[in-house]
C-alpha cells in the first residue's frame, strides 16, 4: 500500500522536489541571499513534508485498506467509513452496485429454485411411463429386441438420475444422513440395475469385500459407485470388472478396476472436469463428460477421496478412500 500511495501522490512529491532544487538554485546563483540558511529552511521543509506525508498517509489509505481487504461478499459492514469527498463518491457508488446486485442474486436464486422444482417435477413424471415401458418391454417374446429395448431404456434412466442428482447436489449437505453401511448390499443393487448392459456387453463383475462396512450416505454412495460402474461397463467390451475393499493404514478403501480401454496420460489431470469426454476418442458422442465430475462433486461432501490409475489399451482403477469416523464429527446428518 506503501507503494501505491507513493505513486499516487508522485505529482506532489516531484512538485516540492522542483521547488526545494529551484529555491537553492537561486540562492546559488544570488549572492546576496545566504545559501546556508536557505539549505537549513530546505532541511526543515523537507522534515516536515516526510511528517506530512505519513501523517496522510494513515488517513488517506485507512478507506482503501478496507476495501483491499474486503471479503466481496456483499457485506459492507467490515469496510470504513468515508471522509473525504471522493472516498464518499467511491462509497455511493459502491453501496449502490452492492444493493443491485443483491437484488439480482436473490431474484436469481428464485428462478434457479424454481427451474430445479420443475425439472425435479418432470423428472419424476417421466419416471412413471419409463416403469411402465420396463413393464412392456419384460413382455416381449423376442429377446434379441428386448435385450436392445431395455439398453435403451437404461440409457434413458441413467441419464435421468444424472441430471436429478446434479440439480440435488448444491443442496447435498441438506440431505445427508451418516451411517455404518453394508458394502455387499450397496454394490450388488446397483450390479443388478446394470445386469442387462453387462450380459449385452459380455461383462462379468468379480466382487472380492475384504471389508464389508463402511460410515457414509447410502444414498449418495451408491450414486458415486454408479458412476463409476457405468464408466467401466460402457468403456469395457467382454471383459470382467473387478470391485474389491480393503483397509490401508486404518483406512478402509473401495476399488473399481476394469480391464477396457484405458485413459490417455495426458487426459488423466481433466477426467474429472465437467463436460471432459476425451482427447483419444473425441468423437466418441455416448459420452457426457458428467459422470464422473458428478461422482467426484459428491464425493467431497462426504469426505471421500477418489484417486485413479490408469493406462491407455490396459484398463483403469478408481479408489475410493474413506475417512475415519471422527472425520464426520462437522457433517451435521450424522
């Protein structure tokens, strides 16, 4: 601030410099006038300009420093008050902006509650002919069109449930509810909601729970460890997936391993962007870019870190860590 505050005044500082250099100029070139006592006034000036200088300084900046430091959250109460007249212009100005745009975030925020209500409503009015379909569909005597009937038709659900999630997630931590869950129970519903795209894709899933219980949502939990199968299953062709629990160093930890395409190196830092598919298979239209930037969204809330391995043609390995219990002492559902 120091700093800014010399430039800001140079113009005056570079003026009392001209004025000391030119009143010793003359008395130079004078020889009448004693140069002596003029060097000694100079001296004076100079001490007092330094004093004056400081002394603004502390008033001049004192406005300035609060709003350097100012949070930006539209809360104005930690800024100074104004005294000169342009600290008082620069504080209308502000507090005008500041009202304005208080008014547009709350009138926003009414919109955005109301787009969610409605697109939550229509989610959950599709879910009724989309059961009813499944119905049909289990109706059908051809089991080559019913095996692609009910593909799409999981399409469709698992593209549902993404985008009601994402529309729940700014509200996740309302919705939390912590408990001891049995992995085998969580794993093996959302194995059964993804059975007839494995058998069309001639994917097994080998379960292996060293550990069988783990602290989270079940809710939430579920939803990430979807994201991660469909991942697999749409990224493997006739290969087995792998899941597995175990403990490291009194952590307990999931893993989903497939054996399919891989990722590239290069696209491992961005996979979990929202709207990242590929660099490799950038044509590749099936893919969403929001599975896994939704996996990992709601992860954080649940403390649970989510690492991943991978190389390109071998296949990939995500790892969910979970915390310990007293990690979720500042979740409020617990």
């Amino acid at each position: 601030m120091i700093k800014d505050y010399l430039k800001e005044r140079r113009s005056w500082i570079l003026l009392f410099c001209a004025t000391q250099l030119l009143t010793i100029f003359i008395a130079y070139i004078d020889s009448t006038i004693p140069v002596m006592q003029i060097l000694y006034v100079v001296f004076l000036s100079v001490i007092i300009f330094i004093i004056f200088l400081v002394f603004r300084y502390k008033k001049e900046t004192r406005f300035y420093q609060s709003l350097e430091e100012w949070a930006h959250d539209l809360d104005l109460t930690d800024m100074a008050v104004s005294e000169s007249p342009f600290e008082k212009i620069i504080e209308k100005s502000i507090i005008n902006q500041t009202e304005q745009l208080k008014e547009d975030n709350s009138r926003n925020r009414i919109l955005f509650e109301q787009e969610k209500d409605e697109l939550l409503s229509w989610i959950h009015e599709v879910k009724t002919p989309l059961t009813a379909m499944h119905l049909m569909i289990d109706r059908i005597d051809d089991e080559k069109i019913k095996a692609q009937l009910k593909h799409e038709w999981l399409r469709i659900h698992l593209l549902l449930d993404q985008q009601l999630h994402q529309k729940r997630l700014p509200f996740m931590e309302n919705d939390l509810f912590i408990e001891e869950l049995e992995l085998q129970h969580v794993i093996f519903n959302e194995i059964k909601g993804l059975q007839s795209w494995c058998i069309q894709k001639g994917i097994g899933v080998d379960v292996d729970l060293e550990v069988s219980k783990v602290l989270s949502d079940g809710k939430w939990l579920a939803f990430i460890i979807r994201q991660l199968l469909t991942n697999a299953i749409k990224y493997s062709e006739r290969t087995d997936i792998v899941i597995k629990s175990f403990q490291k160093q009194e952590l307990h930890c999931l893993e989903v391993q497939d054996f399919g395409r891989g990722i590239d190196p290069k696209d491992l830092p961005r996979i979990f962007d929202k709207g990242f598919t590929s660099t490799t298979h950038h044509q590749d239209h099936t893919a969403t870019g929001m599975g896994l930037f939704l996996a990992k969204k709601a992860a954080q809330p649940l403390l649970i870190k989510i690492d991943v391995h991978s190389k390109l043609g071998e296949g990939t390995t995500f790892t969910l860590t979970f915390p310990k219990r007293n990690d979720f002492n500042q979740i409020t559902g617990m």
